[in-house]
C-alpha cells in the first residue's frame, strides 16, 4: 500500500518535471515556426524588390526609395498618384525630387 502511494507520488511529481507537450504538439510548433521563417523571408525579399523598382523613379535613389516605401509608398504608381504634401512629409523626400515626380503626372 505504502508502495503504491510512493509510486503514484514519484509519477506526479516526475511528470511535473516534464514538459506537459506531446511529441505531436512540439512538430507542430516547429512546423509553424519554419512557416514564420519563410514568410518573413518573402516579405524581405518583396519589400527589397518594391525598393528596387521606386529606384527606377527619376531622382530616387536608394535611400529614399527605402524611405519612401517605409512611408506607405509601396509602389512607383502609390508615388506618382501621391500629394506633393504627402511626399515632402517623407524624411529624405526634398522639393526638387518632387518636382521630378510631379512631371510624371
């Protein structure tokens, strides 16, 4: 009898000790955790893309092109369809580069 309530102590305190996860649930974790990894992958590879093409605008360079999707302008027409208020209000964007943008019009 002692036996039995020995027993069944050591098997609830050893269980605590152990992670409560089953070997199912753990693959699923992992499984999700490479799905976050490839996800953000493709978003750093379309944002790098979408910076590349705002390149191609006259005037823009890297930098602002990167400020300039960092502002919200994700593609070259989001920044030729922009207010010139709008544009001058992105760190980096100064009037002549506007000015340049406002002839694509």
């Amino acid at each position: 009898m002692i036996s039995k309530f020995f027993g069944k102590l050591k098997s609830i305190l050893f269980k605590s000790a152990v992670t409560s996860e089953t070997p199912l649930k753990k693959e699923k974790k992992v499984a999700k955790s490479a799905k976050t990894k490839t996800k953000t992958k493709t978003k750093a590879v379309n944002s790098k893309k979408n910076i590349e093409t705002l390149t191609k605008l006259p005037g823009v360079g890297a930098k602002s092109a990167k400020a300039l999707y960092e502002a919200g302008f994700k593609t070259t027409k989001a920044v030729i369809a922009a207010d010139e208020k709008d544009l001058l209000a992105v760190s980096g964007v100064g009037i002549n580069l506007v000015e340049k943008l406002k002839k694509l019009k």
